[in-house]
C-alpha cells in the first residue's frame, strides 16, 4: 500500500456546509466539479487574520487545493474564482439547494453537469429569475443525476402554470429519495409561514 500523499490543486469548488472543528479550525464539506463531494479541513480558518477566512463563503465559486488521503482532507490553499451577490430574499432558496446536493449526493462520486447546474442556479437567482422555476430546474436535474429521474420529456420550468404539479410530482421523488425525512430548509421555511 503506498504512503504517498494524495494532493490535488485549484479544483472548481463551491462550499456547502462549514462546522467548526476546534477552536481555530472549520471542517468544510465542499461540491467540487470534479471530484464530487469532498470533506476537509480548513487549519486555523477561524482566526481574525486568518486569509481562508473571508474567502471560505458559501454560494461562492471558489479555487480549493488540499492533500490527504482519508475520508477529511487537508485543505491547504483556497481562493475566490468570481463573485455572485445573491439577494437575501434569494439565501433560503441556495441553502435549500446545498441541504439537497449533501443528501443526496455520495461522497467523492464527481457529478460535473450538476455541478454546473448548481452553479447555473446561483447565477439565474442573482439575475431575478423566478425562483420557483431556478429550483424546479435543479430539482429536475438532480434527481436526472443521481438516476432518480422521470422517463419524460423534459418541461419548460419557467412555464409557471404548471409549476404546481411540477412541484408536486418533484416532491413526491425526493421525498422517496430522502426516505421522507424532512429537510431542515423546509421546516425553516414553514416557521416563517405560520409567523
């Protein structure tokens, strides 16, 4: 078995989930275009001068290098590869698309055409495109993805007539997909109905 450590440079990289570690420290659980989800941990990424620091941003294309070979790798190098301002009204709807892409997704099984979808959706929201077909679009490809899809023609999402039965029939699929286990977005979004 070789000793060698596994290294991989500037990978096309959004951060989904970021958990504090220690008290300097992040584990960050990144999509990355190829190589599919990754964990890492980003050393001293919590201190005030630290530079990964303002640039471990969620909904952010970003440039991410790490080593190691296990399960949490060593994130050694992070850099911002553009800029998307997402309006507030629009952060429930990306973070929905993160709790739905760390769901579903394996680890390190690289999805590039999803990925590229995601980031797709990120631009379509900051462009005010109606977000209930940005999501039904990512929902729809998502599911296409990880071979959960439907054998039909593909609908047009910006049709929003339809969008109620497309969200439904969506649904229903994920909901199957997640063993009816309830995302945590939905049920933030659901407080904030009854508020």
């Amino acid at each position: 078995m070789s000793k060698r450590i596994h290294r991989v440079h500037e990978a096309d990289a959004f951060l989904l989930q970021a958990t504090a570690w220690s008290e300097t420290s992040v584990i960050a659980t990144l999509l990355t275009r190829d190589h599919g989800l990754i964990a890492g941990i980003a050393k001293g990424a919590k201190r005030p001068y630290s530079v990964m620091r303002p640039i471990l941003s969620h909904f952010q294309p970003l440039q991410i290098s790490w080593s190691g070979q296990a399960e949490v790798k060593t994130i050694t190098r992070a850099e911002l590869a553009g800029l998307i301002t997402l309006a507030p009204r629009y952060m429930m709807s990306a973070w929905y698309m993160n709790e739905l892409l760390l769901r579903c997704l394996a680890k390190e099984d690289p999805h590039p055409y999803l990925y590229d979808e995601y980031h797709l959706a990120l631009r379509l929201l900051t462009q005010d495109m109606d977000e209930r077909a940005v999501l039904r679009r990512f929902e729809w490809f998502l599911l296409k993805e990880i071979g959960y899809g439907f054998d039909q023609e593909q609908p047009d999402f910006n049709d929003l007539s339809q969008e109620v039965t497309l969200r439904k029939m969506l649904r229903e699929r994920l909901d199957e997909l997640l063993e009816q286990r309830e995302l945590s977005t939905r049920k933030v979004v659901q407080s904030l109905r009854q508020m």
